[in-house]
C-alpha cells in the first residue's frame, strides 16, 4: 500500500500536468497508469535515435499554459521548428492539392458571409459550409477536419474545434520537441516529487472516511485524501458508478471514438510519395495520416495512419499504407489506440453540470473531453482543476 496527498489515475499530458501543478503546490501526487510508460497520446515511437509520433504532434505558441509549463519542466529550450511542407488530400482519384478540389465559384460566393458570422450554437457543417459552399465542405473542408479529430467532424461543435488564442511572441508560432512530444511528459515524469506507477489498471475506486482507495487488477492498492481522474469520460464514469453515481451518469452521456493507429517507418529512398506533413482521406479505412517529414532526417522517413476502428485488418491496413506511400519495405511498424471525444452541441451546458457536481467534492477530473481537444485545453483544465484543489 502507498499513501499520496492525491491519486491521478491516467499518465497522459492531463494527468502529468496535474501532477507538476500539484507537486508545485507541495502536494505528493501519485500517477498510476494501465499503459508501460507515461504519455498518453503524447506517443513517441523510438527506434535508435530516430522518432515519430503515433497521436499527438504539434505544439504552438498560441498554447500559453504549455509554454509556461515547458519553462517550469526545463523543456522549452528543447523545441524545434518544423520544415515547411504541405497538406494534401487522397481522393478516389489519388492524392491532390486542397485547392484543386474546391469550388473557387462557390468559394467566393460564400466567402463573404465569413463576416458577422459567429460558430456559438454552430457545428463544423453549419458554420463552414456557409462560408466555404456546401460542396467544398463535403469535398476539401470537412475531409481536413475530420483529420484533425479522427472522425467525422460534422456534429462537432465549431467553436470548441478551433479557438483564437493569444500568441506568445518569444516563441516561434509552430514547434515539437527534440525527440518528440513525449518528452514532455518524461521531463514531468522525471521530477522527484511525482511519483509514477506503469502497467496497472485501476479495477475499482472507493471512498469512504475520506479516503480513496484505489485498487488495481493485480491487488496493488493506494490510498490519498484526493482522488484525480485523467482518462476517457466512459472509463471514468465506469470507477465512478459506486462513489459517485451522479457524476458516473453524466460522464456516461459524453460520446467519443477509438481511434486506430499504425505507423511504419520506411528508408527515404524507398518511399515513393513526395514530402508531405499530412494526407486527409476523403472517403477510405483511415481519417488520416501524419509524417515525420516536418523533422527530416537523412535516412528514414516515418507515417502514422489513423484507421477508423474495426474498418479493416492488420494485413488490409499495411497493404493500404504500402498503396500510399509506394513501398511495404517497411524497417520498423508500431501501434497504438487513442480516444477522442465526440463532443455535441450543449456539450458546454453539458460540462457547466458537471463542475456543479464536483464544486467541494476532494474528486478531480480532467481531460481533452471538458473545453476541446487541443493540447492547450488539456492543460489548462489540469491548472483550473490544481486550483480547485488549493481552494
């Protein structure tokens, strides 16, 4: 048994940045995760000293909160710019520019309707179809943003997919890290004042006397006077059904999706496909795929493909990367499985409930699934979330 000030269940970006914003309050924070490192969907594929990354991958300046928490993990003097290359879309006609498949007639049509136009109370397909033209939205528009989320993006709220952000001038507008994202939870991880437990799986949650109790599937068992949740909303409405049933139903309603993804790593000569940052499919078995060609290296070239869950075999998947980008020599193939929320309109009504909920309660919940599905969001609920907790 261990005892902790707070339990963090999830070792992904959410739960590492609560973690560094308890321990900076002088809290022991203790993060348990099912997976065999830290990470999350910060999930860098190693092999020697070349890398890439199976879910998330770029970082902006526009992401106040991590740039403040990459200062304070001694991270931020590790960023690096990426290369300039484009996006493109793969069609049933092979892969083209965005622009080739729009409608400029439609475009300049709908173009000015931009103006005045607000996304509050608007999905994805309301809003920009009125200011791209219902047929750039179905052929180019949509396509890219639904490779943004890994699924479809058209119910998704347009307000809660992209936000103006302010910028922080003294660093450059797009970046990763030297060795990839998951640098940034290790450097977290690293503190000594976190304690990190891999490879267990939380089977049940308890609260009595004021007391967490967290049991894992092999019997280990930790206790802490907080208790934080940092996983999918269906996994922790699942721990939460017996202490806290109100809050367990509301987490129960949100929607998300599983998102699938291999990645290969071919030598560059091998490859036929020219350098690309990303692909967005427009009707096929993956959503998308991201390269390592932003980071060039001189020898290898890496994609990750994100397939649409169950849509596919092992065998079907690698037989469509190899059509895409030209060869199956792959020198290295790797995996991984991420959920992404499916947020509605009402999802911020939706979640206003639920801090209602957790106001004076010693549970904490965070996640890409409260304010959006970006970097920044997860972070900066970790920080609201860490206040609270000093409150």
């Amino acid at each position: 048994m261990s005892q902790q000030d707070v339990i963090i269940i999830g070792g992904g970006i959410s739960g590492m940045s609560l973690a560094h914003y308890c321990a900076k309050a002088g809290l022991k924070p203790l993060v348990v995760d099912k997976n065999s490192q830290m990470g999350g969907t910060f999930n860098t594929c190693r092999k020697d000293s070349f890398w890439f990354e199976l879910g998330a991958h770029t970082c902006y300046n526009s992401y106040g909160t991590l740039v403040d928490l990459l200062r304070e993990t001694g991270s931020l003097d590790n960023i690096t710019k990426p290369a300039s290359v484009g996006y493109k879309l793969f069609t049933k006609d092979g892969i083209k520019s965005i622009m080739s498949q729009m409608s400029f007639s439609e475009l300049l049509f709908s173009l000015p309707k931009m103006f005045g136009a607000k996304m509050d109370g608007e999905t994805v397909e309301s809003y920009y179809s009125k200011i791209a033209g219902k047929r750039n939205f179905k052929q180019a528009v949509g396509p890219m943003f639904n490779a943004v989320i890994c699924q479809k993006s058209n119910d998704f709220p347009a307000d809660m997919l992209f936000k103006k952000r302010e910028r922080r001038k003294e660093v450059i507008k797009k970046f990763s890290l030297q060795g990839g994202l998951q640098s940034i939870t290790d450097a977290i991880a690293a503190d000594p004042a976190i304690e990190t437990v891999a490879g267990k799986e939380v089977q049940e949650i308890d609260f009595a006397a004021n007391v967490f109790t967290v049991t894992t599937t092999d019997g280990s068992f930790f206790k802490a006077k907080y208790l934080a949740l940092a996983i999918p909303s269906a996994s922790a409405a699942k721990l939460l059904q017996k202490s806290y049933p109100e809050i367990a139903q509301k987490l129960g309603a949100l929607k998300a999706e599983k998102v699938e993804t291999l990645g290969v790593i071919v030598k560059k000569e091998e490859a036929k496909i020219g350098p690309i940052a990303a692909l967005a499919a427009t009707d096929d078995i993956f959503y998308s795929f991201v390269s390592r060609d932003t980071f060039p290296d001189p020898l290898y070239r890496a994609f990750a493909f994100h397939f649409k869950a169950g849509v596919g075999s092992r065998e079907d998947r690698l037989d469509r990367i190899a059509q895409v980008i030209g060869t199956a020599n792959f020198e290295h193939i790797d995996s991984a499985e991420h959920v992404i929320p499916s947020l509605r309109l009402g999802h911020k009504e939706a979640i206003a409930e639920l801090d209602g909920l957790l106001a004076g309660t010693p549970l904490l919940l965070t996640g890409n699934f409260f304010s959006g599905v970006a970097i920044e969001d997860c972070v900066s609920r970790s920080l609201q979330e860490s206040r609270r907790l000093g409150r």
